[in-house]
C-alpha cells in the first residue's frame, strides 16, 4: 500500500512484506520514506523568514539597508540557507532507499524501499530537528519581524503626519493619528498571511512528530496507524492548500509581482 503524508515533508511508503519475501533484507514491516524534495520545501519556509527580516531591517534601518543587504551578501545567504537545509536532511536521506527485490510470493522482481540500522536515531532528529526545531525557529523570527515591521510602521505614519499637522484641522489630526497608509496597511497585511499560511502548514506536522515521540504507537504498523495515517493526509492537504493560496497573497498585496506576473503571461501568450 502507498500513503502519502507529513505536510508534503514526508511521502510515506508503507510496504507489507513478508518476511520470507525478501530474506536478505532487514526485517521490517512498515517505513517512512522520505522524498529530495523535502529539501526544497522546508528551504522554502526558512526563505519566507529571511525576507521577513530583510522587510523588517528595510522599514526599521532604511539608510543602513542597502549596505547591509547587497545583492552578493543575499545571494551568499540564500545559498548558506540551502546547505544548511541539505545537511540537516543527510542523515535521513542517507539511510534510507530504493532498490528491485525478488518477491517469491508472486515469482517477480518489484521495486522496494530499505532502511539503514540507524534509522530510528535518524528519525528521531528529524522529527526534532527539521520538523519541529527549523519551521518553529522561523515562525517565531516571522512572528517578530511582524511585530517590529507594524510597530516601525505605525511610528513612521504618526511622524509624517506630524510634519503635516499645521495644515490639517486639530479634530481631524487627531482622528488620523495613529492610521496608516494603505501602502504600510498592505506590507502588514502581506506579511501577516503568507506567516499564518505557513503556520497553519505545519503545523499538523509538527503535531505527528510530537505525538510520535510521546506516543510510540503512534506511528506506521502500530496501535494508532490509522490514526497516523489520518494526520498525514490531513497535512498533506493543508500543504497543497497553503501552496495553491500563497499566489494569492503575493498578487493581492505586492504591486511587483503582480506586474511581472503579468508581463511573463503576456509573453507566454504571444509564444
């Protein structure tokens, strides 16, 4: 049987082998295997909290800004971001495989998953680690940036109407105090959706990870497998609607990227 799950994380291939099947491998009855593309995923979500922070530092220290993110500086960062991504990966990714097995229940040669010895170890860092650890990290640096971007945002917005206030009618400065552009009221609203889109993400993830090391039974060929398997549908499908609803937000509230999405489909048209 093949179940797919863990918030597009983890696809898991749930093999029912008997034993006598394939006697030169280690015995084992359920696995959880995980994809390559696990890694672009999760570099995703630690992208989405660098330009939370490079949003932050661009409304927070404007004259220092260019200086400190240069085009060379963000390029080594993105790129250090992704070893780190491939690194914490390596060790579920080196102990796990596919190979062709001969099945002597059926006469035939069929493609199978295998695990190293060191699996379970390997399993628990990445439950702790890239499941819990990393996306957590980055919410908690999003939820920040948040903070910061609106408070330097609502600060910003008093100070220009201060400079304004003698052409303005006292009742009337005083009711648009503390309002913001609608410019400053879309970054906010930007940043606030694509964080709680990726919140909502992983969360159901995070929760079987959590659950797996609480609960042992909790898991693929125990006592709560269905259950498992349940959760991991459940995140997958929150993981398609996170992705599908992203584009969204990015066309709703940065003018940029709705105007070069734009020019790029004119030109696939003309194509």
């Amino acid at each position: 049987s093949l179940a797919v799950g863990g918030n597009t994380r983890e696809l898991t291939l749930s093999w029912d082998i008997a034993i006598q099947a394939i006697p030169s491998r280690k015995k084992y009855k359920y696995q959880n295997f995980i994809w390559y593309i696990v890694v672009f995923k999760d570099y995703t979500l630690t992208v989405s909290a660098f330009i939370a922070v490079a949003r932050c530092c661009l409304v927070s220290l404007p004259l220092q800004f260019r200086s400190v993110f240069t085009l060379y500086r963000t390029s080594v960062s993105l790129l250090v971001i992704f070893i780190i991504m491939v690194v914490i990966h390596m060790p579920m990714l080196f102990t796990q495989g596919l190979e062709f097995s001969f099945d002597l229940r059926t006469n035939t040669t069929r493609l199978v998953s295998w695990q190293g010895a060191s699996r379970k170890e390997t399993l628990a860092f990445h439950d702790l680690v890239v499941r819990n650890i990393v996306p957590y990290s980055c919410i908690i640096i999003i939820a920040l940036c948040l903070i910061i971007l609106t408070s330097k945002l609502f600060s910003a917005s008093k100070f220009r109407k201060s400079l304004t206030k003698v052409h303005r009618d006292t009742s009337k400065e005083k009711s648009d105090e503390g309002e913001l552009s609608s410019r400053d009221i879309r970054v906010i609203k930007a940043v606030c959706f694509i964080s709680g889109s990726y919140f909502i993400g992983f969360l159901p993830t995070a929760m079987q990870s959590i659950f797996r090391v609480i609960f042992p039974e909790f898991n693929l060929g125990k006592t709560y497998s269905n259950s498992f398997v349940l959760l991991l549908c459940f995140a997958v499908i929150i993981t398609y609607f996170n992705s599908t609803i992203n584009i969204v937000f990015y066309w709703t509230y940065n003018t940029k990227y709705r105007e070069q999405l734009v020019v790029w489909c004119s030109r696939t048209k003309k194509i």
